[in-house]
C-alpha cells in the first residue's frame, strides 16, 4: 500500500466526513428556523388554502386571479425576480388537486389571492373588472369568487 | 396507519425479491454484501412492480381504487405461496448465514487492515450525521421542495383523489406541472397512501429515504463484491459526504429514485459480463431496470439508449456482432413488459415534452446549436456544476461533493490506475473494464445532456440554473462507482491474484491461499 493511496483515503474519508458535518449544521439552521416560525411555511399555507376545498365539488375547473397575470408571473419567474404570485398559485393546485387550479379568470369560479403589498383599492378594482362576488373570504388575502 | 405503511413497503419488497428470485435461484447462501445488493434490487423493483400494478388498476378500476392494497396482497401472498411450496429450501438460501453477518459486520475482510477499519468506523458515523439530517431536513420541508408539490406529490394526489379523473392533470394548460413526465414516483407515493387509506406525509419521506439507502448499499456492496472491502467504503463516503446529494434525498423528487435505477442497471450490465452463471438473467434484469429509469424520468430514455449502444459496442468489442444480436436480445426481453407502455405513455396520453412540444424545426436546431453564446453558456455551468455542484446549498459546502474529491483522489492514486490487483482474490480485469464502461456512460450522459441544453426552447440560463445540478447527481454515483473501480484502494497485505473473473476454464481454478 503506497503513501499516496493511504493519503488519498484519509483525505478523502476528512473531506467527506467534514461534508455530512457542513450538512448536519445546514439542517440544523433550517430545522430552528422553522421552529422560530412555528412551522414550515409552506405547510401553513397549504392547511390554510385548502379550507376552500369544502366549498367546492371534487371534479371542477377553477380560475385564479393575483396581481400578476400568468404572462407576467412566468417571465418574472424566468428573470429569476422573486414571484410570490405564481408560487402561491403553485401550492393552490398542490391543495385542491384533483380539482384543475388556472392561472386565468375565464372560469364561472375564481380563486383571489393578492400579496400583502398590493393596495386593496387596486385588488378591488381588479376584482369589480372581472365581474366577480364574493362567496368566501378566508383571510390571509385568500377568497373564493364567482362570476356574476 | 402505524403499520399500512410499512406493510406497503414490505409487499413491494416481497415482490421485488420473489421476481429476483425467479430470475436468479440461489444455490447457496450469499455474502452480507450479496444480500444488501439483493435487497437494494429487490426493494428498487419492488416499487417499480408495484407502481405498475397500481397504474394498471387504475386504468382499469379507478373507481376502485381503495381496494388495490387488498388485489396486491392477495397476488403476492399466491406468488409466495407458490414459490414456497416449490423452492422451499431456495427461500432459506437468499438469506445471508448467521456467521455471515457476524463476520462481515464486525470484521471488515482479514486484508483490510487498520485503515480498512477505520474507514468503516467513518462511513457509519457519517451514516448516523446523514440520517439525523435527512430526519431533521424532512421535519422542516415534510411537503419536499419545489418539485416534489409541483409535479411528483401533485400527480401522486391526482392519483389518490381523482378516482377515474386521475389522469384529468395530463393537459398542455398545466404544462408548468410538466404532465407528460413519467408516473412511477407519483404512483409509488400514491400506493402507500391507498394502503394507509390516507395523505400521510410520512409516505413521500419514506420512499426518499429508501431510495437514498438502497443506492448507498448498491454502491457500497458493488463496490465491495468487485473490488474490495475499503474501496466500498471509501466509495460510500463519498455518497454520504455530497452535501447536495443528501438534501436532495429530502427533497421527494424524482432525482434521487432516477440515479438508484442507473445505477441498478449498470450493475446488473457489469454482473452479466462478469458472471458465466445466468449473465443472461443479469442482462434482462439491466435491459428491466433501464426502462424503470425510463419510468421514472424523461432523462431515462437516454440513459436506456446510452446503456444500450454501450452494452452493444461491448458486445461487438468482446464477442463479435453475431453473439452481440443475442446477448442484447435479453436486454431487450428485459426492456419488453415497460418499453411499450412508456412509449404509449409518453405519446397518447400525455401532452407533448415542452422541449419537443412546437416540434423542433432544421432552421432553429441549426441557429441553436451553432450559437457559440449558447455554448459557451452551457459549457461554463457545466464546467462550474461538475465541479461544484453542492455549491447550491451552502457556500461553505463548495469545495464537498462533486468532482473535486473525486479527482483529488484519482490523482493521489494515480498508480493504482487500472490495477488488476486488489489482493483478495477476485479477479480485477473485469472491474477494471467495468470502470471503462463507467465512464464511458457518465461521458455519453453528459454529451447528451449538453445537447438537449443546447435545443432547449427554455431560457437557456434559467434552464441550467434550475436543472443543471441536478442531473450531474443522476450520474454521480455511476461517475463514483468509476473513479473507484479503476483507481481502487489496494488493501494492506499484498499477494498476487489468484484467479480471473469470470473464472476461465483454462486456469481460472481458485487456489486457496
């Protein structure tokens, strides 16, 4: 067994060890962030938007409106500029499958979910321009809408 | 609940290892490392199997779904029923001996010396840190990451709620959730949620788990029944201190399941040119595996065709074209019961690749692919991902993982390049050649991939950026196994070899030494 080979192997088994270390301390910061903030995020969303799922039946198309429209989100999303809109919408479809969740509002129901930063005079406005009423606010900016 | 779960793992398992021990009676008992190998195939075609049971059903009955679990257990229950009243004395012969166990877990191989054991004492410690962070990464994202609720659990919850809609996804408007990308992980998921009646998230983790595990022990026991014991470990090592490569176990996506089934097939390739005892039965296993990576992700069909023309050009290089035709015929017969449905699959039922989606005309592929920005673009994310691609993590994790230390290493054992002699009595010609096959698919991988970069219709550096990474993880633990068959470590106590591998009938005769 030469002195490289051995070099080689215990340089290989510290380098790796040092790895699953670097691994272990990176877990451990996700692991106390998410405790800090009383869960994983995503999780929180996805319980909360799937309340809207009594309120509709199992095999629906349903439209979804946000203060991007899916043009502009996919090419933000693209430019890599950070697009809550579309992730939001993601999850929406994670939460309701098997209903079919698009990102459009020609649909007879609508799901609205607008950023904390946009003003409500102008989620308002969009929403009276596409003709929708409310049948259900579940907070967080999340409502249920239908084409009047 | 406490018990479907793992019962849905377990009939996977008894069906993956009632096929294997279909294709390969044991005549005798294995090694540890046999075993965890077997266990490894066993359990990877176990999900396949039954992922393809499960979408069968649902083809058929999707209105009774809820009852696939009892369809499932009933079949396996016959099948071992079967096999037990025939081949009863085969069951007891698949399980390693009691000295088996005590000897290869406490007592690496008498050759190994202090390094050899100390690098175990290694390897598990660093299983118990990645174990404690899969657990607390899978605590704090139990919903995986992007992919995993985009496309993979998405399906997976189409399947389990949309009784006979479950296919309802598969449409171009929903194309961001990639609906033409295979089935079996979504299938896999939802077929431990029918068996525990509900969206249990501990379902998706588990599998993550599994697979992670079983390519460990792939690449560990391969890496050990070839070469030897302290080159299995290192090769472990380097599985388990890649960064990226163990938050990516957490992440529920199709990545991890993918590199499993490469590696499976490329195994099953090696042991069918190295094993004269049912190399047929290892080839059609290979040619079975390929299509499961198929079935997994779209990346699967060029690895089948990779592994394909490979197998055949070694066959040409070894045998001459005539025995070439027949040996891949059993790769084929293997490729037989998936390939058809794949192909179906992929166009009838789904909508089109979004790569191939507006059909890719002679004028673009031209300007694409003599864009020198596009190459250049592509060329240097290649270049920075090969070498780090655990740098998405974390900064500090830059220089762990990927091809660095694997190169660092190569080139402190530069001398053992090639070596035929691992001094434990196998026969290394072959293991040397399987590293040269090896490589010889992480380059043709890599080509092709850098191709369809090249065509992309995406945003070029979205593509990579969102992508890239993670197909260098598809290969990596091929590209492992191939820095450690041809750079090998050489255990303590030299001796010559005693033997060639296959044993040859001329002076293959294993003297005992």
């Amino acid at each position: 067994m030469s002195f490289c080979n051995k070099t080689a192997a215990v340089l290989t088994a510290a380098v790796c060890l040092l790895g699953t270390i670097l691994a272990l301390e990176e877990s451990l910061s996700s692991f106390r962030k998410n405790q800090q903030e009383g869960g994983n995020p995503v999780v929180k969303w996805e319980k909360h938007i799937s309340q809207l799922a009594k309120f509709l039946p199992d095999a629906i198309d349903i439209g979804y409106l946000s203060e991007l429209n899916y043009l502009e989100a996919r090419d933000r999303e693209f430019k890599f500029i950070e697009v809550d809109s579309i992730g939001r919408y993601y999850i929406l479809q994670y939460a309701l499958a098997p209903r079919r969740v698009f990102y459009s509002t020609a649909y007879p129901q609508v799901i609205s979910i607008f950023s904390k930063s946009t003003p409500v005079s102008r989620q308002e406005k969009r929403i009276e321009e596409e003709g929708l009423h409310l049948v259900v606010d579940i907070g967080q900016g999340v409502a249920l809408y239908k084409r009047q | 609940m406490i018990l479907s779960l793992p019962l849905a793992i377990f009939v996977a398992l008894a069906l993956g290892l009632w096929l294997l021990l279909v294709l390969f009676p044991p005549c005798k008992k294995p090694t540890l490392n046999e075993f965890v190998l077997n266990l490894a195939l066993a359990l990877a075609i176990g999900i396949g199997v039954t992922s393809l049971f499960l979408a069968l059903w649902m083809l058929a009955f999707p209105q009774q779904a809820r009852f696939y679990p009892w369809g499932e257990g009933i079949l396996t229950t016959i099948l071992w029923a079967a096999f037990y009243y025939q081949y009863r004395q085969k069951i007891l012969n698949a399980f390693p001996s009691r000295e088996a166990w005590r000897f290869s877990i406490w007592k690496p191989e008498a050759n190994a010396g202090f390094l050899g054991v100390s690098l175990m004492a290694v390897l598990g410690i660093a299983l118990v840190i990645v174990l404690v962070t899969f657990v607390l990464l899978a605590i704090s994202f139990p919903l995986g990451r992007w992919d995993a609720y985009m496309i993979w659990n998405l399906h997976a919850r189409f399947i389990f709620r949309g009784g006979e809609l479950w296919h309802s996804y598969m449409i171009p408007e929903l194309g961001w959730s990639n609906p033409n990308y295979p089935l079996l992980l979504p299938f896999a998921v939802a077929r431990c949620w029918f068996y525990v009646g509900s969206e249990t998230l501990l379902a998706p983790i588990a599998l993550a788990g599994i697979f992670f595990l079983a390519l460990l022990g792939t690449l560990v026991a391969f890496l050990k029944i070839v070469r030897n014991t302290t080159t299995g470990y290192l090769g472990g090592l380097f599985l388990l201190g890649t960064p990226f490569l163990v938050n990516n176990a957490s992440w529920q996506n199709a990545d991890m399941p993918l590199a499993l089934f490469f590696l499976l097939a490329m195994v099953a390739f090696f042991l069918s040119t190295a094993r004269e005892e049912r190399g047929q039965c290892w080839l059609i296993l290979a040619g079975f595996l390929g299509t499961l990576a198929i079935s997994t992700k779209n990346e699967g069909w060029l690895f089948f065709l990779v592994l394909f023309g490979t197998a055949a050009a070694f066959f040409i290089y070894t045998l001459g074209i005539k025995r070439m035709v027949k040996k891949m015929g059993f790769f084929l017969l293997g490729a037989l019961p998936l390939l058809p449905l794949a192909f179906l699959f992929s166009v009838f039922l789904t909508p089109a690749d979004q790569i191939f989606a507006n059909g890719v005309s002679a004028t673009t592929l031209l300007t694409q692919l003599t864009d020198s920005s596009r190459w250049s673009l592509t060329l240097a994310s290649f270049t920075h991902n090969m070498f780090f691609f655990s740098s998405g993590i974390d900064k500090k994790t830059l220089l762990c993982g990927g091809v660095l230390p694997l190169l660092v290493y190569a080139v402190l054992s530069y001398r053992r390049f090639g070596t035929t002699n691992d001094n434990n009595g196998k026969d290394n010609a072959a293991a040397r050649l399987a590293g040269f096959i090896f490589f010889a698919v992480v380059i043709l991988m890599t080509a092709g991939y850098f191709f369809i970069y090249l065509i992309t219709p995406y945003d070029l550096k979205w593509h990579l950026t969102t992508s890239n990474h993670r197909i260098f993880l598809q290969i990596y633990p091929i590209l492992v196994a191939a820095v450690m068959l041809c750079f090998p470590f050489v255990q303590q106590h030299e001796k010559k070899p005693t033997h060639t591998y296959p044993a040859s009938k001329k002076g293959g005769k294993r003297k005992k030494s």
